[in-house]
C-alpha cells in the first residue's frame, strides 16, 4: 500500500500552510488568552473554498474525500493553530454528513451552500449531562404539534454555540418505553439556533479557549417539519455516518498537532546549549523525541487507512476507532515531551508547547474515551463478548 501522499494532496497541504502562516504564534496565543472566535480564520478558509471540501460540488463544495479533509484538518493543526484553529471550521467538514447523505435536495440546497459560503455556522448537539455517551437514553424530546416539532432539554459540550446559526439535534421523538431498540425511536433535526428558546451558556475550560464550549437549556424550541432530517425515529442510525469521519478528523488533528510540538521541541533543543553543548546531543533528549515522531507517524498510516476505506465505501470502524485511539495517545505524547524537552520553559507560554498540551488533550477524551474505543476493539476486532 502505498502511503504517500499524491500531487492533489501535496496541493492542498501546501495551500493550507499558505493561508495558516497568516495566522501565527501571536495570534493564537492573543485567542488564548482572551478568548473570542477566530472569525477572520475563518473567513480566509471560506474564501478559497476550504469549508467545502468534503460537500458535494453541486452545493458549492470540492466533492473531495475525508482523506483529503483529514490531510487539510492536520495542516491546521501542524501550522500551529492546533485546536483552536481545527475546532473553528471541525463541524463543516463532518458535522452535515447525515443532511448530504439523508437530506432532501431542497434540504441540501437550503443548508449546503451558507455553510460552505461560510456565512452560516452550525454546531453539534447530542451530548447530554446525565447522558454520557449513553447516547440512546438522551432526555431531550421533541413532541410533534401539526406541522412542526417543540423541543425541550439540554446539551452539554456544544462546540460554537455562541457563534452558531443553525444546529443539528437529535431527540427522542418516541419515549424510549414505547420503542423496540433503544435506538429506534430519536430524530435528528437540522434548524435555527434561536435564542428566544436555547440558553447557551459557556464552560469555562482548561483550552481551546477561541473556540466556545456549551451547555444549552432548550425551553419550547419550535423546529419546522421541513426541519427533519430523513424519517421520524431513524436519528440514530443517520448520526453514526458522521461518526466515524469525525473519529478519524479528530485523529488527524491530534497528528497534526503533535508534529507541531515535536518541531518546536527539537529547534529548541538544537538551539538551546548547556555545559558547552546543545542538548539535543544528549541521547536523554534525543530518544523521547525520537520515539514520539515515530509513535505519530505510526498512528498516522491507521489515520489513512481508516480514510481510505470510508472513501472506498468500505466498513472502517475499528480502524477510525483504533486511530483515533493511537493518535490522541501519540499526540499527547508528543506535546508531553515536546514541554520536558524545553524544561522550565515549556511552562512558559511563549514557547507555546503548553498550549499544544492543553489542546491535545481533547483528542484523547472527545468525541468517545480511549475506554469505550478499546471495548469496541475487544469485541469488533477480536470477537470477544460485549462488556459494555
């Protein structure tokens, strides 16, 4: 198999940086530290046509795959904007996967091109506090009343809410009693965060402070039929085609963001010279190095891999669950080294290698926790009995 990357996709990385080195150190640690969305980002990424490159071309998108969207979301992390620069333009490249595949045309038409013009943004709401990854037993209902829906509940860890104009919701339709799987019965909506009706309230948090987390209180949230996505009670199966893309993005961010670290971490030690010598001729900084960039570059193939075969249409969910387990592992520790490696200084934020783990830790709790990917493994790849 070969894993290089072709022309195209040299291309596309080389374009990325391009727009990415507008952006640099100063700049994300300004959003660090004050917070607030990096809308300029952004907006430099919609103007070339970057938010679209997995959406179909009819709709203003590339029509490239989720390889190609993997190759441009690690740029961005690689460039230095790590999470924050990846989080601000994540939901576009994965999060619309159900309305392109169970969407109607007139629904494409109408959602597709604002997105990818970058003039709309949309967030994600699933994830709900009592809930967990429990995803089946989540609270929030939606009661049909004529020809539209009311919404309650809440959601929790909702990525861009403050700066969102739409969003895609799942709720249970029919109460979970009534249903014969618990999977049957929730319905996925794609509709206007309105403000009148949902509370977003921001979580203070350790990083990617540009980039909003949220919990929203939902109070009688009128969503048009129209709004549907696909049938009443088959929300469920159509969140999981946006699955594993995102297990695999997230993956390739969590490369990208680890290479970062590694490049900073081995100027530093090429630069930095104590008892006459640089410590990068010390094998004691030379081998934790040495082994992260190839634990990176390791997780990388399985990043491909799992792309490659979503792209193919080929089952890919042990793959997109082992890389996101091996990057987020590889990526922290990346970043881990890349502050023992600068000692004091990597405390420092101006060397930024503390940011980078911050950051990195997302890769390793969001969207599913190592557990749950290692349970899936066991019974997936091995054929063992489900634990869980």
């Amino acid at each position: 198999m070969d894993a290089s990357l072709t022309p195209e996709q040299r291309e596309i990385r080389e374009a990325i940086f391009k727009i990415c080195a507008r952006f640099g150190d100063e700049y994300w640690l300004k959003k660090d530290k004050e917070g607030g969305f990096p809308f300029d980002f952004h907006e430099a990424l919609a103007a070339d046509g970057w938010l679209g490159i997995a959406m179909p071309e009819e709709f203003g998108g590339s029509g490239l795959g989720v390889t190609e969207a993997a190759l441009m979301m690690q740029t961005i992390a690689e460039s230095g904007a790590g999470m924050q620069g990846a989080s601000a333009v994540h939901m576009n490249i994965f999060g619309l996967n159900p309305v392109v595949v169970f969407g109607t045309d007139e629904q494409k038409r109408r959602f597709l091109p604002p997105l990818i013009a970058g003039k709309e943004k949309s967030c994600f709401a699933v994830t709900e506090p009592n809930v967990g990854l429990d995803t089946t037993r989540l609270k929030t209902k939606a009661v049909r009343e004529g020809n539209r829906y009311r919404v309650d509940g809440r959601k929790i860890w909702i990525s861009t809410a403050q700066v969102a104009d739409k969003v895609l919701l799942l709720a249970r339709t029919t109460p979970l009693e009534e249903v014969k799987r618990p999977t049957e019965g929730l319905s996925l909506f794609y509709t206007t965060l309105d403000r009148t009706y949902i509370d977003a309230r921001e979580i203070d948090k350790m990083g990617r402070k540009a980039v909003d987390s949220n919990e929203l209180f939902i109070d009688g949230l009128p969503v048009p039929l129209e709004d549907r996505i696909g049938e009443e009670g088959q929300g469920f199966k159509y969140i999981l085609h946006g699955m594993n893309p995102e297990r695999i993005l997230i993956a390739a961010e969590a490369v990208g963001i680890g290479r970062v670290a590694i490049q900073r971490a081995s100027q530093y030690a090429k630069d930095r010279v104590v008892f006459g010598r640089p410590i990068g001729q010390n094998q004691g900084i030379q081998h934790p190095l040495a082994k992260a960039w190839m634990n990176l570059e390791a997780a990388n193939l399985m990043v491909f891999k799992a792309a490659a075969l979503y792209d193919r249409g080929e089952p890919c969910g042990i793959e997109a669950n082992a890389a996101k387990y091996l990057a987020g592992e590889a990526g922290f520790e990346a970043c881990e080294t890349a502050v023992m490696t600068h000692g004091g200084m990597g405390y420092a934020k101006e060397f930024h290698v503390e940011r980078f783990l911050r950051e990195v830790l997302i890769t390793r709790i969001a969207p599913v926790s190592r557990e749950l990917i290692l349970s899936h493994v066991a019974e997936k790849a091995l054929g063992l009995p489900k634990s869980y």
